[in-house]
C-alpha cells in the first residue's frame, strides 16, 4: 500500500499510525519496484513499513521530513516515528529487522562489513539510472519540472526540486 501524502484513506491513516519506518523509494526504477515488491509481500497488510512513491506527481517533501524528489532520487532515504531520517544500507538493515529479516543485513554492521556495503551502495546508486536504461538525473528532473508545471499551474509547491 502506497501512503497518499495529499488526501489520505481511512486506511492510510490507520498505517500512518502503526508503521515504523517510512520508505521512500523510485516507482520508476524497475530494481527498486521490484525490492519494494517483495517488502510489501514480507510486510502482509500489517502496516509496518510505509511505502512511498517518490515518482508520483503528487509526492509530497514536506509530508516526508523535508526530503526533496532530487534528494530521494540520490540516494534510499526512510523516515522513522520520530522524524529521524536514515539513508543508504541502513535503510535496508532497518527495514528487513522490521519485516522480521534482520539477519540478511546483519553482517552489515560489522564496521568494516558496514563501510564496504556503503561504499558498494553509493557506485550503485551513482550509477543505477543507467544501469537500468534510464535517462541521467537532469534530464529527469527537467521532465519533473515540466509536469509539476502541467499539473499544478503556477503552484508548484509540490514538486520542490
């Protein structure tokens, strides 16, 4: 289930009140649907991790501790309960201790272990746009701009870069 952040359901706000960490993630990067996917099957309806789309026009930073759609795009970014912000393979490690699969991250915070995976994540994240066919960031977020513009008119409060 993907948290609206403009006009929540019945059940979403139920889920903004039970989730325990809150990510952000691309809908338009295939590898990290596909992630996403499998967290939301590992999750079962529980409302344990909010899933959100940072690729949906409506996306809201604001909603999202301030994380602005170029800053999501950068680098996996969550949020917990109390509004702290969390990134790169810690995401993932907080994430599969909360769907009860902690020990696939475990190694990871070894120190050693931890500063290869971040150094591992950050080439892939550098490089993922084009690892999976997609256009370079700028040329994304000029498509973003335009659309915020078709969207929201003049008000573009939504699509903050």
């Amino acid at each position: 289930m993907t948290l609206s952040d403009t006009q929540p359901s019945k059940t979403t706000e139920a889920n903004q009140n039970s989730w325990q960490i809150k990510l952000l993630y691309d809908g338009e990067c295939p590898l990290c649907v596909r992630e996403v996917n499998f967290l939301k099957r590992r999750d079962a309806g529980r409302g344990l991790v909010a899933f959100v789309d940072i690729a949906d026009i409506n996306y809201n930073p604001e909603a999202n501790a301030g994380i602005d759609f170029q800053t999501a795009m950068g680098r996996i970014h969550a949020i917990l309960p109390d509004g702290s912000i969390i990134k790169n393979v810690e995401v993932f490690r907080r994430i599969y201790e909360t769907l009860g699969m902690g020990w696939i991250y475990a190694i990871t915070k070894l120190p050693i272990i931890g500063f290869i995976a971040d150094k591992i994540y950050a080439i892939w994240a550098d490089f993922r746009l084009s690892l999976t066919g997609r256009e370079d960031l700028s040329t994304i977020l000029a498509k973003r701009q335009q659309e915020c513009v078709i969207a929201d008119g003049e008000n573009q409060s939504r699509c903050r870069m």
